[in-house]
C-alpha cells in the first residue's frame, strides 16, 4: 500500500470522519432529466410543487415504495483489514500517543477499504454460498449466479473494446433511462432487449422490482440523443479466453456470460458455514437479504463498536502495544505502558511537572508551561529544560500524552484485596479461613 489508509498526524480531526453511508456507494439514482434533455432547474415551479394557474394542475409523480428484505438470520462479525491494521500500528509506535480504542474501531468502520465481514449461518442453518474467494456470499446458489460473472469474469476472459463501422438506419428515437441517463437505443433495435437487461441487473436490481425499472424508460425524439446514441453503439467489446489452450471469442458480454456459465461456474460456486469478504464487497451482494443484515449490524457496530473493539485489542496487544482504562472505564492504546512515579527522589523539574498536571489534568504543553515557569527568570533557558524532563516522562510513561495532546498521569493502581492465610489448628492442620457472614444473606442456622 503507497499511502496509510489514515494518518494519525491530521488528530483529532481524524476521529470526526463522516462514515461512508451505503445509500452513497456507485448505482444509486442522481437528479431525474427532463424529457427534453436539458438540466432540471431546481427553482422551476415543477420542483416546488403544483403549478398554479389556469388549467389542470400537474404534480410530480411519488417513487414507488421499495421493498424492504428482511435481513437474514445469520451471524456477522466486522475484522479489521490486515493492510489497514498493519499501518495503523506502525504509525502508533512511530509515536507516543494514546488513542481511544472506540474511536479507532469507528475509523475502520466508517470505510469499507478498511475493514472485512465474517459471515456464518447459525446452527442447523443451511450452508451459505460463496462466488470465488472473497466474493460476495449469497443464502442460495441461483441468487449467486446471477451476478457471478459480473464479478469474477476478469480471471478467465480479456476484454477488448473496438469501433464497428457507423450505424445504418434512420431512426427517430431512443429509448432512455430517466434515472441514470444512459441512452438504450430505439426499441426496435435488436440491441435494445439486451442493453435494457444490463442496465436493470447492475444499477437497480438490488432496489427495485424489473416492472418498476420499466416505468422510468421514456422515448425521446431528439435528433442529437439519436447521434449521441449511433456513436456509443460504434463501441463493441470482445472477450477472449485467456485460460483454454486455444482461446475463445465472444463478440458480447451476454455470449461470454453463456460461456463463463457452462465452464467456469461450477469452480468459483463453494459452499460452507463460515465467509469472510472484503468491505466493499459487502456493499454490493447479490442477496437483498444478506445485504439487508450487513447494513443492520453495520449501523448497530458503528454506534457502539464493542465487538470491533475486542478484535482491536486482542491484535494491538499481539503486536505489542499496550491497552488501558483511563477515566470512566475508556480503553486507550499506545506504545507505552503507563507507569505511576512517585515524586520521591527526582529532580526538581520532574516534580513540578507532576504537581502541574496532578493540579490541572488534561492539560496541554502550553498550559503546563504556563503553570511551571510563571514568574521564573530566563524562562527560554527552563523552557528547554521543561521539554527534556516532559519528553521523559512521556517516554517513560509516568506522563501520559492522548491523541489531542492533552496530558495527564497514569491511574493509581488499587490497592489489591488482602488475603486470608490458612490458620493451623492444635493438631497442626491446615484449615480454611474464618469467613464473615454476610448480612445481607440469609440468617445461618
């Protein structure tokens, strides 16, 4: 990887991310055109409701309601990508900052590049099904055919795209999608099935019904569409085999989909109770109801990432930093143990660095200047002085220095419980303890 997938450098801005929402990846439906081509104004009276004046009036038509899948009963769990975690690491003992578990578990949530998703059908449940490794993973085999060669096609085929000679014909319309734009040509044209197909299966499938997709397919008169069509149709792909001994060509997506079908299908098609996939692949599943319970247990995981959280520390302390609990119970990570030092026996330095920050906690480096050298003669020459003896002390961890540059001391260890030694009776053996008896228990007989 050229670049970490985050820098810790940019805190803490870095830890108020916007999350990348599912409704924003690639497919979702952008401003509907107008009938004549031309951009809808968003202040035409259209746009702000009924026109009023003379005659009828016209108001804009409501989107259907889309059907909603339940999720499906599986088990899910989000893992940190290697890459991701590998970077996040060394850029944390590259440093000597503590930062907050939860908030480090949300930034890998809130991108999918960052993160992978276990799934596993529940005991007794069937199998699920998977299209190649880290593919998307579907509840049966045909909703995962449906898709596969979409996914999977760049294994076995090379595509090449080439200009066929200019378009014969006069014709006087086109066919266009209202909520993507994209011209399917005259509904004539022996290409216009074919094209229609395409377009529902990767844009729209997963949101709506095929009778639904129909209803948003307008024909348009425009001469310069009709062009701008008759030259998109010049540009045809060709995919030819790259695994057979004498390869193969296909003049179409659709012939080569046949092909993929009846030779390679049955090699990527497994089945098992346990998948993990990369994030980004599951926003993009095939099965709405697989999709459904990722996006459930995404939003649920992202507020509160607990489960993130365990997988977090359990690697961070693998790799040797160290997780603790600060106030209220929230888990930090650094690569420094924090340490509690006694002010007995050091420097003069030391102890008012201490007494500074025990007096005022999470403080900043300019406010604990402040504190120490006010009204101090040559106040440069203790400024450097003060900057050894904190560097130190954070290094050491007897200072401890969080993500937004606060700082404070380490929690003091409580004290452990005091525990009750066997007492000996007369004949020399060992008997448990006297025990207290509770009063809040039962009254002993």
């Amino acid at each position: 990887m050229n670049e970490p997938p985050f820098d810790l450098k940019f805190l803490p801005d870095w830890l108020k991310e916007e999350p990348t929402s599912y409704a924003s990846h690639e497919g979702e439906p952008a401003a509907r055109p107008r009938r004549d081509g031309r951009e809808r104004n968003k202040d035409s009276p259209r746009e702000r409701g009924p026109r009023q004046g003379k005659g009828k009036e016209r108001r804009e038509r409501p989107p259907a309601p889309q059907p909603q899948e339940p999720p499906a009963d599986v088990a899910m769990e989000f893992l940190p990508a290697s890459e991701c975690l590998e970077a996040l690491i060394r850029q944390i003992k590259a440093g000597s900052r503590a930062f907050p578990l939860f908030g480090l578990a949300r930034v890998f949530l809130e991108k999918a590049e960052r993160h992978r998703v276990r799934i596993t059908a529940k005991e007794g449940a069937a199998p699920l099904w998977q299209c190649g490794e880290d593919g998307p993973v579907a509840l049966d085999r045909r909703s995962l055919e449906k898709g596969a060669f979409t996914t999977r096609w760049e294994r076995y085929y090379a595509k090449e795209v080439f200009q066929k000679e200019p378009m014969k014909g006069n014709y006087s319309n086109v066919a266009r999608c209202r909520l993507s734009g994209t011209l399917l040509g005259p509904t004539n044209h022996h290409s216009y099935q074919s094209a229609l197909r395409s377009l529902y299966e990767e844009r729209f499938q997963r949101r709506m019904p095929f009778q639904e997709f129909l209803r948003e397919i307008e024909t348009v008169s425009d001469p310069k569409l009709v062009e701008e069509w008759k030259e998109n149709a010049r540009s045809s792909v060709r995919y030819t085999t790259t695994t057979e001994p004498e390869p193969l060509q296909f003049d179409s997506a659709a012939l080569a989909e046949e092909h993929f079908r009846k030779t390679y299908l049955e090699r990527e098609a497994r089945s098992g109770q346990t998948f993990e996939i990369p994030g980004p692949v599951s926003r993009e599943l095939p099965d709405p109801r697989i999709a459904a319970a990722v996006r459930q247990e995404w939003e649920k995981e992202r507020k509160f990432p607990v489960l993130f959280s365990r997988h977090l520390r359990r690697r961070f302390t693998d790799a040797g930093l160290h997780v603790f609990k600060y106030h209220k119970r929230v888990l930090f990570a650094s690569a420094i143990r924090p340490t509690r030092l006694k002010a007995e026996g050091v420097t003069d330095g030391v102890r008012e660095i201490l007494d500074a920050i025990r007096k005022k906690p999470r403080c900043n480096r300019s406010q604990l200047a402040a504190a120490v050298l006010q009204g101090k003669p040559d106040e440069e020459k203790l400024k450097a002085a003060l900057a050894g003896d904190l560097r130190w002390l954070i290094h050491a961890g007897h200072v401890v220095e969080f993500h937004d540059g606060t700082l404070d001391l380490p929690i003091e260890p409580k004290p452990e419980p005091a525990v009750a030694r066997p007492v000996e009776n007369a004949r020399g053996a060992t008997a448990a303890p006297p025990v207290a008896a509770d009063p809040s228990g039962p009254a002993l007989p």
